[in-house]
C-alpha cells in the first residue's frame, strides 16, 4: 500500500465511522486556530491601498523579501545567535507551500532514480512517499529514545562505501524535534556527530543533511536542542525547514528553508517551474503576525492546549495499558504523537484484527508499519501513531481506554 | 538562454533601470487590485469562529469543495450550459497555485522523457520551460490571425505519424483566448477540429488536449468563443485550466483544472506529494466572493480598466508605428498583449542592438524570440511582445513613442 493510499484509506474509514474517536489524524487543534489573529493581520495589510495591494500582487519565486528577513531574524532568536554569527542571510531563506513543498523540492533536486537517501526508521512516511516519487533507494537506520541511532548511520555509510555506493548517497533526513512518529529529540551529541558523518563521508560530493524541524516550536518541557544546523559551521551541509502550519495555521500553508547558498537558484528554479512562487498574500499576513507580536503570544497559547492534551494522553496511557503485559510507549516532550508497541503476537495493520477491533470499539490510529519504507524487510509490525492533537483532552482519555480494551480482546484471543 | 534567465534578465534591467517605462511586465494592473474586497470577504469567514477554523485548517490535495462547486457552476455559465449538460462533476474540478502549478502537474504525470508536446510557435515561454524540465520534445505549430494553425498540425500529425513516433506524441497545448503572447482567440471551427483531429490520432492512446483559458474573461470585445473543452463530447480528451490571477488577483494564488476524470487521482497523487494541497484559506477567501459577487462586479471593473489600456495601445501603434515600413501588429479583443513585427533586419533579442536602444531611450518589451522552443530552427527573430496590463493609458502612449523612435533609429541605421 502507498502512503498515499494509506492517508486516503484512513480518511475513508473516519467518513464511515463517523462515531470512532480519531487518535489517527496529524490535523491541528481546531480551537486554536488563529480566526481573530488572522482577521487583526488581514486588517492592517488591508488598511492601506498600497499595502494591500502589494500582497494581492504577484510575488517571486523564493518569497516575499520582508517575511524572508522576519523568519531569518525568528530563526536567529530560536538558535540563540546574531545576524552575524548566523554567517547566512536572506539569500539562504526560501518560502514554500508548507514545509512540505521544501521537502519535495530537494527530492526533486537532489536524487536521481538509484540515488540512496540514509532515513530513521520509523519516520515521516509522506517523506518516504516523496522518495519513492524521484525513484530514491532508502536505507533505513534504527532509532532508540536518542532518535537516529548514530552508531547504525556509521556502520551503514562504512557498509555503503565498501559496496560502492558511497557516491549514490545524496542526503541524511532527519525530524530532529519530536520526531513524527517517533516523539524523539535527536540527542546533542548525536547532533554534532551526524554533521561529522555526513562531512566525513562527503568524499566526490556533498552528502546533506535534510533537517525537518516542524515540530521545534510545540515544546511543553524538557530540553531545548540545538538544531543540527548549528553544528555545520561551514553553513554548507544542512537543508533546515520548519513550517508555521503547526503552530499557526496549515490553511495559510507556509513554510521555509534555511538552505546553504548554492541550493537556493536550483530549488528556486524548480519552484518556478512548478508554481511562479507561493501565495503572496499568505506570506504578508504571515509576515504582519510575527512583526506584530501575535505570532509569539498565540504560540503560547498553543503550546499550552497541546501540553495539557499530552498530559492527557501519557497519564490514560498509564491509567489504562500499564497493566498489559509487553506494551511500551515513549512519552515525549512535544509535537503530537506517543509511539505505543504492542506485544508481539498483535500486529496493528490496517488489515490486523487489532485495527479492525480498535474501529469497531471506536477509535483509530496509524499503523506503524507505514512509518517504514514500503519495501523494508522484518518491519515492525506492532507499533501505533496516536497523535493527541486534534481531541480534547475527555476525547483521548476516552480513546485511549476504547484503545486498551481493543489491546486486551486481541491479547486475550491470542492466549 | 533558458525562460527562467530570460525572466531574471528582465527583472534585472527593470531593476538597473528605474526610469525605463516597462512593456515587458506580465504583472496585472496594480489599481486594479481587489484590496477592499479582499477585507470584506475575509470578514466574512473570520465573522463566526467555525467558519474562520474550516478555512485556517488544512484542506484537501484537490481543494476545497464549496470552492470546487462554485468554480463548476461558474464554468457551465460561462459556456452557457447547465450542470447535466456539462456532464462533469466536482470531481472534474482540482484547484492548484495559480494554473501555473496544473500546467506543471500535467507536464509530471503525461510525460516521459522523449515524448512529444504539439505546441504553437509562439506559445506561453513558461510551459516551454515546463516541457524542458520533463525532458519532452516539442513540435511547433505556425500560428496566423486565427490561432494555431489546423492544417499544419494535421501535416505535422501525419508527419509524426509515417515517422513511426506517433506513440510518442502526449498532449496539444493551446492558449485558446487572447494568446500570451500572440492575443489571437483559437478560430470556432479549428477549435472542433482540433479535437477532432485529436481524437481521430488518438489510436493506441489518447493524445490530450491542454486549453490554457487565462484570458478568457478578459473579452473586452469581439466574438465570445466557445471553449475547445465544449467540442468534446466524450469529456475524456481536454484538461481545462483558468485563473483568478489575472481577473482577482494573482497574490491569492488560485487557479484550476477541468479535467477529464480519470485523470483527477494521478494529478492529485502528484500534487500530494508536491504540496498536500494549495492555501485554504485562499480558496476559502475565493469562494466567499464568487459567492457574494463580489468576484462579477469587480471583474466588470477589472475589464474597463484593461478595456481602456488596450484602446491606447492599438492608438498608439497607428499614431506612431503606422509610418514605418515593414512594422505589423496584431490587435486583440481581450487579454493582456499586442504582438509586433519588426523588419526583418530588425532582430529583438537581449543582444540586439535593438533591445539596447529602447532599454537606452527609456522602454522595454519581450522579445519575441524567448516565446518560441529554445531549440527551434529559424525561430522568428524580430518580433516583440507588448504588455498593456502595468502602465497607465499615458505611460503606454509615452512608452510606444519611445519605441517607434528607438524603431526608426534602427531602421535608419540599417540604411
């Protein structure tokens, strides 16, 4: 099954069970979206004609200039550095629908078919779909709660070079914040050293380092990271995108990368190729929220919906699953998914009597296994996605325990 | 040069040219922009909560359905048919960023390198470059007064087809109304000869028509043409595409497909993987003023603005182009150019003494040269694309004075 498939097979089931408790679905909280915020920006880009206008205007492809420098100057204060010490400027920012089209822009680039891309496994499976498109190879590296195991990476860059392959590896992807699926932070150290690899290994031709921080800001606790671009000091090996579609609005649909000098003429022009260029009035509104402040204050309110959902979800994981034999779950310090594995003899596929039962009792979640390259051998077929982000905090304890009591029928039909 | 140097090249003389009067600029009427319409509609959804998070939530890869069913009944009123005469449904509908963004999903899903696109010759200079980047060969069609040639593409058909390459041949691609850049309306019977002759070469697949209608509402006079799309009965064989770029506002960035219905999932599917779906709160932001009116009435406006510019160029080419010998142009009945020829031993191009002239005495154009495949033999060198959308009627009058001078100084100089 495609991902693509998987998405729409998910979206079918939540059509025709109108009453299950969706656990499944990566949409944003509805009620903290942004409608008086949206409304104040609109007004004050609306208030004068010139202004107005110039956002009804065509933009250019890489975005609009004043955005790009306001997420330059956000994206310093998140790295704790000056416009100096950043070493990089606007010349290194561009403007995409959502995060996603960075993500599918620098596939498009990049990889010829045959081309390997080094991925965590599990990880973000549109990604993988993104792959797939361009004809890339995967090779897949374990995760423990440090995120992507850096010791695999070595051991699978040693092994790619003894085979030859060595100059078919384009790019190492990694969700280094509350990794979607995984709910893991890349470690600090892990950090440093996937920079080291991936320079070390960069031999005939750059190997890069796509870092997907979509989750950096939907920090509740725990340790802040530095991001992975701020171990590149040479500014020329990580890609870093981030999106405001999580902690703003995923219906304004903007997203950016910070990328080194030399990618942005050819993402660019491939960008232009494909669309002239995002909409310009969603990247001036974008632009009107963060100069204005309220950019910061709603986050706080987000941050702080999103925490107590997650408190939720960790304290009815304990409630009602510490009791079965060979569960485990990761309890994460942001963004919006637990990672939950079964026991072995419960497969949770969407063909699995697991997923089966769980949708008759009345709730749904993602498989793990589609987190996994579809052609992967000996996937993990037992894990489960359950993102807290769109239920109200009474909505997952409710799902969680139809979840558990879905868990103890399958265990009990296996005794 | 490839379309997307040449399009930097320009802006980099606007640029280093400030007081340069611009005849080249495909941007829409700044005036013109529908700043206060944009602040009711917005308003409007941000006036209740739910309706203002339908529209900041993610939408769907084909687009909004309200917006979807708006935009159909809005194209079965312009062909003057009712909804089961159109013998479509919603699900014929996808919106995308802008048309540009279908032009460029129709290029990744039909062809694969070495195929070939049937094009007119001039054509659209930026799906040229879509065309580039799939690796597609293009065949050029002569254009006259009525638009593509049909006798010629039936010989080139023919052609293809004893050359055994037939099977090779994916799409015809027609800009039907007010051509960019040669503001020639597709002639009635070649528009149903065209889909006939499609249809009858269409032997062990279906060789596509693309109708790029972006100018179609912008009639400011003349014959009101029915659509290619009308003449095919089967509606298997046409992909529509239009734009509220040119008749709202190309800043909200909206365009869409009326697409044969087969062809909506593999579309999608790419478009998914490119993007998840083009801003929904922009498509929520059209939607609310087609359905207000809003869109009718200021597009009535957006017509008489244009109306105007158009009546002072065509009065400025005879005030000042009448007297020079071998200088034709054509005049249009809607869109946004009038297309030139020089003499022949006037060529236009970048480094044309020429285009140093006029950049030099104050005025730029495109060449008509860019408007044909980089690859084409004997492409035509003296002809030049003129844009009445940016200037004021005064600014247009001043800018063809200084081109008929900076005309006449070349003429004289080849004496």
């Amino acid at each position: 099954m495609t991902h693509e498939l998987a998405i729409s097979f998910l979206m079918q089931q939540a059509v025709e069970n109108p009453g299950v408790i969706s656990l499944a679905a990566g949409l944003v909280a509805p009620e903290t979206l942004p409608v008086e915020e949206v409304r104040a920006a609109v007004d004050a880009i609306t208030s004068s004609a010139t202004r107005g206008r110039g956002a009804l205007q065509y933009g250019t492809t890489p975005g609009y200039y004043k955005l790009r420098e306001l997420i330059l100057n956000h994206f310093c204060s998140l790295e704790g550095i000056t416009r100096e010490q950043a070493g990089i400027d606007i010349d290194n920012l561009m403007l995409t629908t959502g995060s996603q089209q960075l993500l599918s822009l620098v596939c498009e680039v990049l990889f010829d078919p045959g081309d390997i891309c080094l991925i965590s496994g599990p990880t973000y499976f549109v990604f993988a779909g993104n792959l797939d498109g361009v004809g890339a190879r995967t090779v897949t590296i374990p995760v423990d709660d440090g995120g992507m195991r850096i010791d695999a990476l070595e051991q699978a860059l040693e092994l790619l070079d003894q085979q030859g392959e060595l100059s078919r590896v384009k790019l190492i992807y990694n969700v280094s914040y509350y990794d979607n699926p995984a709910g893991t932070c890349l470690a600090t150290d892990r950090r440093r050293q996937l920079v080291e690899l991936a320079q070390r290994y960069s031999r005939d031709h750059r190997i890069l380092i796509l870092e997907d921080a979509a989750y950096r800001e939907l920090r509740y606790d725990g340790e802040a990271f530095p991001s992975i671009w701020s171990f590149d000091e040479s500014r020329g090996w990580v890609i870093y995108t981030q999106t405001f579609s999580k902690t703003f609005s995923p219906g304004v649909r903007v997203g950016f990368g910070v990328v080194p000098r030399d990618l942005l003429a050819p993402l660019s022009e491939r960008k232009g190729n494909e669309d002239f260029g995002s909409s310009n009035f969603a990247q001036h509104l974008v632009a009107e929220v963060l100069s204005s402040g309220a950019y910061e204050s709603h986050l706080q309110k987000v941050r702080e919906n999103y925490r107590a959902k997650r408190d939720a979800m960790v304290e009815a994981a304990h409630a009602h699953f510490a009791d079965i034999d060979g569960v485990t779950w990761r309890e994460p310090h942001g963004g919006l998914y637990v990672w939950m594995t079964l026991p072995a003899n419960i497969p949770t596929g969407f063909s699995s009597p697991m997923f089966r039962t769980a949708v008759e009792k009345g709730v749904m979640y993602v498989p793990g296994e589609i987190c996994y390259p579809t052609g992967m051998t000996n996937r993990p077929r037992t894990e489960m996605r359950l993102s807290y982000g769109v239920q109200s905090p009474e909505g997952i304890e409710k799902g969680m325990q139809i979840l558990a009591e879905a868990v103890k029928a399958r265990a009990s039909d296996q005794e």
